[in-house]
C-alpha cells in the first residue's frame, strides 16, 4: 500500500482525499436560493399556423408530443417546417398530424425522410378521450396552432379544437382589431 503525503496548500493528496474534496464542480447544478423566480423558459418556437386565429375560432388547445425520425428532428431545428396546410385526424385511437410539411435534411443522404408524412401525436388517454370526443361533434375540428422544442429540446405542438369561421365573423373580427388600434393610438397621443 502506497502512503498519503500533503501538498504545498495542505491538502492531502493519493488516497486519502477528504469527503468535501470536489475536483470539479461543473457537473452539479447550482440550487436556486428560495423566493427567486426561475429564469425564463428557453423553448424556442419553429412554426406557428397564423392563419388559424383567422380562419377558426379557438375554443380550446392541448399541448402534446410528436413521433419523429431524427431527419425531420435537425430539420425543424433549422427552421423548416410548414403547418399551412395541416390538420389533425383521428384513427384507431390515435391521433395523426396530416398535411404539415417538414423539408428535407440536407445532410441527411439516402435515409431522409418524406416531407408530408403522417406523424403521430403522443397524447394521454383522458386526454385523448376528452379532445377527440369534442373533434366529432358536428363543425368542430383539430388543427395544429405551433410547434416548438421545449427547454428540454422535445418537440412539442400544440393543438387546437377549433370551430370554423364565417365570412361575416372574419370581417366582424377585423373591424374589432381596427377600431382598438385606433383607440390605442387616441389613447397615445393624449
């Protein structure tokens, strides 16, 4: 068996280290002290349907999971993802993000994926029970509202069930937003 000798700070070196002894504290994470707020979530939003405020009246959204192949993982995070077009079905208890388009990897070679898809939404059963129960009632439907990598980098999207507009709804919406801007701006210049 070897001996402990101490160095030149006092320390003892070899096998006898103390219990406090910590060589490098970047592996730990620092506590935040009580009564400080948490720092602001970091997930960053790739895709938002913009149009759907517009076109449907949100009665109700639900946040859930997305089955991905890691292509379309790299390929949302540079940005490239569509949900103009997109909706959501119900089949055989599930439900499937139909019509949203992910480009092509660029690096990805032969194993890239198929840009319109079918991808799965992970959902809990009461959930999906409470969600897609709503879906068939007569008007109503599921549409994708965003997509965004949580603070932990998991896709996530959000959907909403949604009722469709109709056309003297959508003027009505915008002759609202303009007279409340208008009565921001009064309100400004007083």
């Amino acid at each position: 068996m070897g001996t402990a000798s101490i160095d030149r700070a006092g320390h003892p070196t070899g096998f006898g280290l103390p219990r406090a002894y910590n060589p490098s504290p970047m592996g730990k994470k620092k506590k935040q002290p009580p009564g400080q707020k948490k720092p602001e979530s970091g997930f960053t939003i790739v895709a938002e349907n913009r149009k759907a405020r517009h076109r449907y009246e949100i009665l109700d959204s639900l946040e859930c999971g997305i089955m991905l192949m890691g292509s379309e993982v790299k390929s949302m995070r540079e940005g490239k993802l569509s949900l103009d077009e997109a909706y959501i079905r119900v089949n055989n208890k599930e439900l499937w993000l139909i019509g949203a388009d992910i480009a092509h990897y660029n690096n990805a070679g032969m194993w890239n994926h198929d840009p319109r898809r079918p991808r799965k939404l992970l959902i809990h059963a009461r959930e999906f029970d409470k969600f897609a129960g709503r879906a068939h009632e007569r008007g109503l439907t599921l549409i994708p509202l965003r997509v965004y990598f949580n603070d932990r980098g998991i896709a996530k999207c959000v959907m909403g069930l949604v009722k469709g507009k109709k056309l003297h709804d959508k003027r009505e919406t915008l002759k609202k937003r303009d007279s409340d801007r208008g009565l921001q701006r009064a309100m400004r210049r007083r």
